[in-house]
C-alpha cells in the first residue's frame, strides 16, 4: 500500500491504494470494529456492521408502508405454517382415539364382562364344557388372545377359560375405591394385586372347583401365588415358561429387561398416544404382537387395535415395569406359607427366550429354566423342551395342549377312583 492515512478524533481514514473509504468512529464506541474485521473489510467490500447498525437497518425497513407490509407478510405466513404443523400433529391422534371407540364394539371377542367393582369390569371367555376347569393366566402384557390355538382345541375336552388382566385387553381401566380389603395391599399390576382380582373374577362367576391353573411368565407367578393363598381352590398348577427369581439375578437378563424391553414399551406407548402406532400398522412399519398360526381376521384386527390403545399398552408397559415387586411378593408369600403338597405342579419350558437375543441374553434363560428344580421352593415335573419361548403359545400350542390334556385325564380318573 502507497497512500495509508490515519488521524485521531472523528476524521475519516483514507486507504486510497484500494480506492475504499470507510468511515469509522472514535475507539470510544460502545462496539467498535476490530483490528481483524478492518483487515478483511479492506482485503474483502463489506460493511462493519455492529448491533446498533443492524437495529437502524431494521428500523429503516419498517419504517415505510412497504417494510411493514412485508413484516406482515412474514408474521402471516409463520403463522399459517405453524397451523399447519399443529393439524397434522393433532389428526393422528383425534383419527385413533375416534377409530378406538369405534372398535371397541365390532372387535370385542366372544365372552363376558364380570363387574368386581372397585371400578372394575373384566373380559372373560370360557368354552367347552365338563370337569376340571382349566383357567388360563397370559404372559407379560399379553391380552388372552395369546392362548387362542390353546384354549380352541383344548375345549374339545373339558371348560376352558382365559380372561384380560386389569387394562388389558378388553378389560376396562380400574379406579380403586375406598373400601377395605387385600387390594389395598397390593400396587396396581403386580402379583398381589392380580391374584385379588383374579380370585374376584371366580367368585363373582361361581367357576367350579378344583381347577387347573397354568400361567406363563408374569401369568406363572400369579398362578404360583394364588396356589400359597387358595390353595383349596387348585388341584393342578401348570407353570409355562416361568419368570423365576433366579433369573433377575443375573446380570444379563435385568439389562435386557430395564434397558431393551421396557425403553422399546415405552417408545410403543408414545407412539401409540400420538396416533404413530396405528400409521405404522397401516403402512406395514409395525406389526401385530401374535405370532405363528393362521390366526383369524378378527383375532388379528383385535390385536393392531390394542396395539393402538394406550390403556392396554400402558398396562404391559406397567407389568414389565413392576416385575421386581410382583417377584418380591411371590418370595415373601412362599416364606409365608409353604406350597400345598397336594397341588401337583408340572413346568414347560423352551431353551431358549428369543432368537433375536444376543447369546448372552439366552444363556440366562437357559441356566434359569435349567436350575428350575431348584429354584422352586417344592419339587415339580419339568419338561424343556427345544426351541423359543417368547412366542411359544401360538408357535407351539400342541405340546402344551398334549400336557394338559393328560392332566385333565389324570385328575378325571382321580376323581373316579374316590
């Protein structure tokens, strides 16, 4: 640079190598330019633009019936946008709850409702007729669909009977009252309180007994607790795939318990109050819980409408969630009171949980199912057998049906012989 003239005060500085005038304040101002902004002011024709500058500008804009009508233009359209957004937020889920009420009528399966009270009303299917009674308890957040293939062909033989635990299904949502009784003991969805509910249910419907009791996972600690209280009540115990106090102590299968299975319920229950579930059902991103067989169309339409419930996914999400409360409450009762001797309980087991699972994840199964005679506090007739245990109701319903049919013949001929 030739020419470079700079003076004090609030003179100008004239670059004339680079024909560029600048005008700048005294360095008193509040923001001046820096040394590095005037460097490439002079290296690049832009502005120093401090905050004060920039505020005239924008007054300036604004100050003539032009600006203000763009201003306005922007205001209108930020707001329409945002309209918008708000209706397509809003229409899944107002389109679900509306389709809900609707299916709740034309989806609801064969059986009866049964008022307990406390605010409660309970789906029951019972078919097929005679003696012993079997009664079926679903597994982990499972609606009693999940025993369809079971209960059909085993009703051929004697009375069958499922039933939709608390929010489940078909139930209805409970509001707890006032009155007395065990169900003030008990934390809504863990086992002490699906026992009371449970033993309502027979009461209220005068189910005959002794019965077959056969529960799987969550439904096998129910059917284990229930046999410590009313015992009178129980002639078989049946336990399918049965969540044991030894296997949430390891350390493989709590992780997958509290940090896969119930942050993915808890994605499922999101999705399914904003609408998310039923358009991915839809569209063929989701699918129905049920798997294996060819399960009827209405079976199938129940289960994707469930799926879209937040009642019945807020209470699977509940079931996962209080597990280790509903494992306490089993152990506490079988310190309590010992297992009756004269209920005969049989176990059916899979190797292995899920094929999805890391290997870590069913070797804890398979070392829990295996030790099986020894972590049950009384001695039981386990048969494991190969394959996965997570869908095993609907994917192998023949072997269980097999194993309750020869106790429904032995119990038979018991009976007989007294």
């Amino acid at each position: 640079m030739k020419d470079l003239q700079l003076q004090k005060g609030r003179t100008p500085v004239i670059i004339s190598s680079t024909n560029l005038k600048l005008d700048l304040i005294t360095m008193k101002v509040a923001a001046p330019c820096t040394a590095a902004q005037l460097c490439f002011s002079v290296l690049f024709p832009l502005h120093c633009f401090t905050q004060e500058t920039a505020s005239k500008q924008f007054r300036d804009q604004t100050s003539t019936p032009e600006g203000q009508s763009r201003v306005f233009r922007w205001v209108c359209q930020a707001i329409n946008i945002l309209k918008y957004l708000l209706l397509l937020l809003a229409i899944p889920p107002i389109l679900n709850f509306a389709s809900l009420q609707r299916e709740a009528d034309l989806l609801a399966p064969n059986g009866n409702f049964v008022d307990i009270g406390l605010g409660q009303r309970f789906f029951l299917s019972c078919q097929g007729k005679g003696q012993p009674v079997v009664l079926l308890d679903a597994p982990t957040g499972a609606s009693s669909d999940v025993w369809f293939f079971v209960q059909q062909k085993l009703s051929e033989l004697t009375q069958v009977c499922s039933y939709d635990r608390a929010s489940l299904g078909f139930s209805k949502q409970s509001f707890p009252n006032e009155s007395t009784g065990l169900e003030k003991a008990w934390r809504m969805f863990t086992t002490g309180r699906m026992v009371d509910d449970l033993h309502r249910i027979i009461q209220e419907v005068k189910l005959p007994k002794p019965f077959i009791l056969v529960g799987s996972e969550i439904g096998a600690l129910n059917a284990r607790f229930y046999s410590h209280i009313y015992d009178w009540e129980v002639s078989e115990l049946v336990l399918i795939n049965p969540l044991t106090e030894e296997l949430f102590n390891d350390d493989n299968w709590i992780n997958y318990w509290h940090a896969q299975l119930i942050p993915s319920l808890q994605i499922i229950q999101i999705a399914a109050v904003t609408g998310l579930n039923r358009l991915g059902l839809v569209t063929g991103l989701m699918q129905q819980p049920l798997r294996g067989g060819n399960f009827p169309e209405d079976v199938i339409r129940r289960q994707k409408s469930l799926l879209c419930s937040l009642q019945h996914v807020g209470a699977a999400l509940d079931e996962h969630f209080f597990i280790n409360e509903s494992i306490v409450q089993v152990r506490a009762i079988s310190r309590f009171k010992p297992h009756p001797k004269h209920v005969d309980v049989t176990v059916i087991s899979w190797k292995m949980y899920d094929e999805q699972l890391p290997e870590r994840v069913n070797k804890a199964w398979e070392r829990s199912q295996e030790n099986l005679q020894h972590s049950l506090p009384y001695p039981s007739t386990i048969v494991i057998l190969d394959g996965t245990a997570r869908h095993a109701l609907t994917t192998h319903p023949s072997a269980i049906v097999r194993t309750l049919q020869k106790l429904v013949a032995r119990r038979r001929d018991a009976s007989l012989a007294q």
